[in-house]
C-alpha cells in the first residue's frame, strides 16, 4: 500500500486552492489530522486561518486532481508522504517550514538515510563536473546518501556519482513528480526512480516555475547534515541553498577553485564566510564526525588516469597548470611552435589527462 487510509482527506486539504502550507501547518497543529479540520466548524476554524480561506476550505479541492493523484498513486513506486507519516525525514521535521506532504518516487527506504546535500553551477566546468561526481561516489560509498536538485551541471554530475556509490541519491525537483525538468535528464530520471528517489513538493502537473526552485532549496539542504557546494558564481542559485543551509543548522563546506574562475568566486566567498574549505572527501567527514560505513580507504577525490604522458607531454602538462589556458600562451610558456603544442593537446586530451574548453583552451583534469 502506498499511501495511509486518509490519503483524501490529506489531498483534500493540501490541494485547496490559496490555502498555503502554513495555514496547512496551523490547521493541522489547532486539529491534529486533516479529518478533524473538516469536522471542525466554522467558529473554530476562524480562530486559525483567515475568513476567506476558511470558505475555500469548506469548498475543498479540486475533485479531478485528487483522482489524478489516487492515480497516480496506483504505481508501486509512487508514494505520498505526509506529516503523520513515520518515513516522513526526520532531518525535515527540524526546519521552520517543512511541507505538509510530499509527492515520492523510489527507495522508501532512502528517506531517513544521512545525507549530504551537493550543489553547484548549472554551466560548470569540466573540472567541476568531475569533482561532483568523484565527491559523490566517494562520499556515496562511505555511508551519506546525496541529495541535490536534478539541474544540469554539477546536480546532474552529482546524482550519477550517488548511484554509483552505495549510498544511492535522491533528486528534489521543483515540478510535479509527473514531469520529467529538465527533459535531457529523463534517462536520469528513470535511474533515480529504479536505485534512487525522487521528491517534490509540488503537485502532480506543476510545470517549471523559476519561483519554485529556490523554494525546493530548503529542502535539499533540509534533508541533509550538510551542504557542499562544489562550483558557484557569486549570484549562483547554490548560494541560496547554502544560506538557507545555515539558516537551518547544517554545515556548509565548498571545494575551492582558480582564483581566476568566475565559478569559484561563489565557493570562495562561503569559504570567507566560515564554510570549511574541502580538498577530500575524507574532509567532508571529518568536519562531520562521520565514521565511514565502508572497510576501504576512501576515495577523496579523482581516480588518477592510468596513462603516463611522455617526459614531454609531462612538461607541457606541468605548464598548463589547472587554470584554463589558450595554444598561443602555453607556446609562450613552453618555447614551442603552435603545431607542436596542438599535437601535444591532442595526445594529452585523448590520454583523458585535459580537456578542451569554448574559446579555444585547455584544462588539466588530472
């Protein structure tokens, strides 16, 4: 079974239109259970919430969209869970604003796990799409489950890292549960379901609102014991998932970066800030006081490649150093010719030691 016997009377009340959640939360504080709210009569239930919404209460929801949700709920893998529920993630019940019910898709089983929430830029640079994911693994194996938001760039680097990790990852999205945002990320989407979890808060068709992300915010580092931010901008999303993270008690940690990089500049600033600067994975659960669930050494960071560049290659790899740099500059550096410094690119990106980035440079990513 994937719901409790009262399910409708939860929709009833958590989809009525203009209510709201605190009201919800008020609601459900005054009367104990959604059952008893629309028992209640009028009198009373103008001592808690506002007249006009005390009528829209008596009229109840929408009829067409509880059955879409009963449903819904027909699928073994969709649940719904409420405030009462005993799944209901206790980490949640500590913030000053947790839902009243939340829309699942997954592993129950992942609901209460320890978590580690990892964010970070949605146009990230290969460097930081390779962190997140090693981070996650890693972080994954030693026992934390990771929990970021499903966005392109360092959340998507983030979920495939979790689930290969044993740990596994939960994605909360900022749509209803039957919309796939973004679409590219549907493949992911499916894995999450299978190994994983999805969570919204958001009913059943609610599109991609952009007011509606930073709100799932709060639940990302809700769930979690703390938050790394891997890459950000100074005006990055990521930030506000790091503020509302301190806002609700949790550790924040950041992975620095090239002091020339505008995606660094956001994690230099938490580290300023206070937020403990992370080089290993190992870091992450020191600052935690997380013992490892795993025998083996951790794995903090990158897995270094198994090819050996050539004493030449070495050099111009030593030159490129770990910021981006164009031909004509390692040519500066190196003496060489332009030809014999691509040549050299190539053998270098092909050994998967560099990548190529836009406007023509090169990043090392081992």
């Amino acid at each position: 079974m994937n719901h409790p016997p009262d399910i409708e009377s939860w929709l009833n009340l958590c989809l009525i239109k203009g209510l709201g959640d605190e009201s919800v939360r008020r609601l459900l504080v005054a009367f104990g259970s959604p059952n008893e709210i629309f028992s209640a009569n009028t009198a009373a239930l103008e001592r808690i919430i506002k007249k006009p919404l005390v009528k829209n209460l008596l009229r109840g929801a929408d009829t067409d969209k509880i059955s879409t949700t009963l449903k819904w709920l027909e699928d073994p893998t969709n649940s719904i869970i409420t405030l009462a529920d005993p799944d209901y993630p206790s980490q949640l019940l500590n913030i000053p604003d947790p839902p009243p019910l939340l829309y699942f898709k997954g592993q129950r089983k992942l609901l209460n796990r320890i978590a580690l929430a990892v964010v970070g830029s949605r146009n990230a640079t290969p460097q930081g799409l390779s962190n997140a994911e090693a981070f996650s693994e890693a972080a994954s194996n030693a026992g934390l489950c990771i929990i970021s938001g499903m966005a392109l760039g360092i959340d998507t680097a983030a979920h495939h890292g979790g689930l290969r990790g044993a740990s596994a990852s939960i994605a909360i999205v900022g749509t209803g549960l039957d919309i796939v945002y973004p679409a590219r990320n549907h493949q992911l989407a499916h894995q999450l379901a299978k190994n994983g979890a999805l969570i919204s808060e958001f009913p059943l068709g609610t599109p991609a609102i952009g007011r509606n992300f930073p709100r799932r915010n709060r639940i990302i580092s809700g769930m979690s014991l703390a938050c790394l931010v891997v890459e950000a901008a100074l005006r990055s999303g990521s930030l506000i998932t790091a503020r509302q993270a301190l806002e609700q008690g949790r550790d924040v940690l950041a992975i620095p970066g090239s002091i020339h990089s505008p995606l660094s500049k956001g994690c230099h600033a938490l580290i300023k800030q206070g937020a403990k600067l992370v080089e290993s994975t190992q870091d992450i659960l020191d600052e935690l006081n997380f013992q490892s669930t795993e025998n083996s050494p951790i794995n903090t960071q990158e897995s270094e490649s198994d090819s050996k560049p050539s004493a030449e290659d070495a050099v111009l790899l030593k030159l490129l150093g770990y910021d981006a740099v164009d031909v004509d500059t390692l040519c500066t550096r190196s003496g060489l010719t332009a030809d014999a410094v691509s040549a050299m690119l190539l053998t270098l990106e092909l050994d998967g030691l560099i990548t190529s980035l836009p406007g023509g440079c090169y990043q090392r990513i081992q």
